[in-house]
C-alpha cells in the first residue's frame, strides 16, 4: 500500500515539473519574440516612452477598447456595472511589480493556463478569432504600458 502510495506521488510530482518545465519553455519562446520574459513577468517595456497612467486609465474604464471592466472591477467609481468574474484591479500595484502586471495583459494564459482573459497583446497561435482580428493585438504596446502604468497606481 505504502509503495502505490509512493509511485502516485512521485507521478504526480512528475506531472508539476513537466508543467513547470512547459511553462518556462513558453516564455523562453516569448523571450526570443523580443519580449525579455522570465517567471511571471516581461521585464522590459515594450516601448521607449514611459506607460502614462491617465490613458491607462481611460483604456481600463473604455468599454469598446479594453472591456476589462466586463470581468474586472475597479475603482473608477464613475462606471457603473462592473465586473465580477475576475479579480479586482484595486490593489494590483501592490499585489504584483509591472512586469507581472505586463505579462498578465501581454497574454495571461502564460501565468495560467486556465484565464479566460484574452490575450491583449500576442496574436500567433490564436484560435477561434475574428477574421478583422487575425494576427493583430487588442491593445498596441503604448497601450499595454499605459494600462500597466494606470494599475501600479492602484496601492
């Protein structure tokens, strides 16, 4: 009993180390994309010029551009109707650095496999998508950083 024990542990420790070692695989292939990934995050902006966290804000609260309130709530007290499917943004500039905020909006699957965020900023490999949407991004990099800008406010 103890040895089946034993060989359902080890297997499922196994089952870990192969999804820890397809996940970094992942995000060494977005580091060879020119994003510098590593763990959870992508350390490097994605432009030169600094995220600015009005617009990131606009972006957040625009229901035709990010949508995030569709699943986020936020505390933009003026927009009514906010979701509740996601986790709140309050708070999100203390819970994660930018880099992890940039790789959640980048393409959120590569912290969880199971997100069902779209990817706001990666557009090969997708399926099911709109023919006006092939191989273009929801956001482009300026907007990526402002959003990350707009949330590092959030404390």
């Amino acid at each position: 009993m103890t040895r089946r024990r034993d060989s359902r542990w080890f297997a499922a420790a196994c089952l870990v180390a192969s999804a820890v070692n397809i996940n970094t695989a992942a995000l060494a292939q977005d580091a060879s994309g020119g994003l510098s990934a590593v763990s959870d995050g992508i350390i490097k902006p994605l432009t030169a010029v600094p995220g600015d966290a009005i617009r990131g804000r606009a972006i957040v609260a625009n229901r035709q551009l990010g949508l995030c309130l569709l699943c986020h709530s936020a505390p933009i007290a003026e927009e009514k109707f906010q979701g509740d499917l996601a986790p709140s943004i309050a708070g999100a500039g203390s819970r994660w650095s930018a880099a992890q905020l940039r790789m959640r909006i980048v393409n959120s699957r590569r912290v969880n496999p199971d997100s069902i965020m779209p990817a706001y900023y990666h557009a090969d490999g997708l399926t099911r998508v709109s023919r006006a949407w092939a191989g273009k991004t929801i956001l482009d990099a300026q907007q990526v950083e402002d959003v990350v800008a707009y949330l590092l406010t959030l404390k």
